[in-house]
C-alpha cells in the first residue's frame, strides 16, 4: 500500500474527501517528522512510539575489496510497535 492507496481507504471509512484525508495525512506526517526531529517522542496509544536515535561511529569492511572503512555516526528513527498493533499483526 503507497500514500495514495491509504488516502483511499481512510477517506472511504471516514466519508471524506480524498483532498481533505491527503491535507490531514500530510498535516500528521509532518508533526510526527517535526517533533521527533526535535528530540521528543510521539507515543500513539495502541499502535506504537516514534522516536529519535542514535548509532555510534564504527568500522566496517568493503565488501568488493575486504578494505576497512570508517562509518560515521549517524541520527536514525525508532519506531516501536505497540501491544495492539502487534496483536493484530500477530492474529491474537
């Protein structure tokens, strides 16, 4: 499933119009983006937490020629699953 595809079927379950479902997706993703991008977390009760990371600088290999090489440290994004939303995922 694409954006457009979920844009669809919220604006199906909801009776909205498709252009009204895609200003308040676009409105959603970009809070989440903006405050996890700050530092905070976004929790959403039963489906799971977004978050801000971070990966430690480290070494690894070239895979073509085996030579070392530095990865740099790097901000990554966490999401965790919740309890609801991994039952559902998992059939229980």
């Amino acid at each position: 499933m694409n954006k457009q595809d979920l844009i669809d079927a919220v604006a199906s379950k909801t009776g909205s119009t498709k252009a009204k479902t895609a200003e308040a997706l676009d409105a959603l993703i970009g809070t989440i983006t903006t405050v996890v991008t700050q530092g905070d977390t976004v929790q959403l009760i039963g489906f799971g937490s977004f978050s801000k990371g971070q990966r430690a600088a480290r070494t690894g290999r070239n895979p073509a020629t085996g030579a070392e090489i530095h990865i740099a440290a790097a901000k990554t994004v966490k999401f965790a699953a919740g309890k609801a939303f991994k039952d559902a995922v998992n059939g229980a």
